[in-house]
C-alpha cells in the first residue's frame, strides 16, 4: 500500500509500512475552509455525544498513540472542545505502578474503559505494553508478541458490551518533532512540556517506528479499527479525526430515551 488515503484506514491486518504515509499530507484540501467544515463537524460531534449520555446504551473509546510531541493532549483539545465534560473523560497511561505491576497488563487499563453514555479517551494506552516494553526489552519477545492477541480478545471483549473503539496513530516525521521540541525549548512557556528523557527515545525512532507498524498490523480488526493520522499538519489531523468520529457516531443506533407520558398535560405551577 503506498496511497496515504487508503492507509487512513488500512484494511484489517494488512501489512503497514509507515514509510509508505506522508505526515505531511493534505488530500488537496484548502486550510481555512477545513477549519471552517472541523468547526461545524464539532457542533454536530457535540449534538452526538448528547444523544450518546441521554441514551446510554453505548459508550465511544478513542485510543491516541503517537511519538513524543505527535499532538495526543492538543488533538484532543481541538477535537472535543465544546463536548459536554459531564459524559467525557480522559485517561493517561504513564509508567505502571508497583501495584499494577502486580497484576497483568490489562488490569490497569479495563477499569478506566468509559462507561455506557460516556466517550473515554485513552491518552496512550494498553499499546504501550506493546510499544514501550518492546524497544526496552523490558519483557522477552515471546511476551510482548503474545500481547497481540490478548489485546485483540480484550477489544472484542469491550465491543460485544457495547463499547465501539476507534484508535488513531498520529503519524508526524521525524523532522517535524525537531522543529516541536525546539519550539518547546525556544518557548519558556512550554519547557514544562520538554524533558531531556525525550532525546534518548527519538534516538530509537526507528525501533518504534517498526514496533508501531507491527502493532497496528497486527491488531487492526474490523471492530477495532486502527487509523492512521497525517500529523504535521495539525488543521488536517484535526478534520481527519473529527470527521472519523461523527461518521462512527452517526453510524451507531443513537437515539435519545422515550419520553414519560403525558408531558403534554404537565403545567408548571407558579
């Protein structure tokens, strides 16, 4: 596959070669007026997400991976604005604690998947077990590979509960993280957002660019797809996955709950 439009979403399990997608891709659009169709996009992901929390019969998973400075925290502050905060929450995945350490490599993740009526954002996630841990030989091979597979029963597992996944890896180059880390470093306001253990991993850029591939090859199903995202343009990513999340949102059986009878007859007193 080498047309980055059809590598937005690849076929499941098809071979990924992220060499073959241009982070710089644009699909000919003109900036402004996709700014102006991501605007509105949002206003109807909004009335969606509504109708989602009133129902609350479904829930919506959005996985985000990327490298470091890829656009996860700013895509989704593009992406939601306006979304109601009473039906979204937002989980980090970090370097596991001792105590999740105790159990396996699921169980931290499980019990922040969103609950029926709600979107839930993975800012990493149960990938890292897979990503992470590979390129720092933190677990034998035979582990982290045989992941692939609990990572795929654990998605069906959320699916048949009703749970609708989409995963997006933000694909930026990697001259484009040079530029985004020496703005951060050029910027006093953001240096909290660099720190020098960055440098040691895009040394590695090419392990995880193959534990990346291998990863989304491996686990992109039909009912929990992965989509890659051309990042360096952050007004395209920004329509991309807006426009991914209404059509999956659109696509599902939303409606709001019946309402009580006899409404019509309900005067409210002075």
């Amino acid at each position: 596959m080498t047309n980055t439009a059809e590598l937005i979403r690849p076929a499941p399990h098809a071979k990924i070669d992220l060499s073959s997608v241009d982070a710089n891709y644009d699909g000919g659009m003109e900036k402004e007026a996709t700014k102006a169709e991501t605007k509105i996009m949002r206003e109807r992901l909004s009335e969606l997400q509504e109708i989602l929390y009133a129902q609350g019969k479904y829930a919506l998973l959005v996985v985000l991976q990327a490298m470091d400075a890829g656009g996860k925290d700013s895509t989704i502050n593009k992406v939601f604005t306006g979304v109601n905060p009473q039906g979204f929450k937002i989980s980090s995945f970090k370097k596991p604690t001792e105590r999740e350490l105790d159990h396996d490599f699921l169980w931290r993740v499980h019990y922040r998947v969103p609950a029926k009526g709600y979107i839930g954002i993975f800012n990493r996630s149960h990938y890292e077990d897979v990503l992470v841990v590979r390129v720092n030989n933190l677990v034998p091979p035979d582990v982290w590979r045989g992941r692939y597979a609990h990572i795929n029963n654990f998605e069906k597992l959320l699916t048949d509960s009703g749970v609708v996944i989409r995963k997006f890896y933000l694909h930026i180059s990697k001259d484009e993280q040079k530029e985004r880390f020496q703005d951060r470093l050029d910027d006093p306001s953001k240096h909290w957002k660099f720190s020098k253990g960055d440098l040691p991993v895009r040394e590695q850029w090419d392990e995880y660019m193959n534990a990346f591939q291998d990863a989304i090859t491996a686990c992109n199903t039909d009912y929990a797809p992965w989509h890659i995202i051309p990042a360096n343009r952050k007004w395209v990513r920004n329509y991309l996955v807006t426009k991914i999340l209404v059509e999956t949102l659109e696509s599902m059986p939303l409606e709001y709950p019946p309402e009580e009878e006899g409404l019509d007859e309900v005067v409210i007193p002075d």
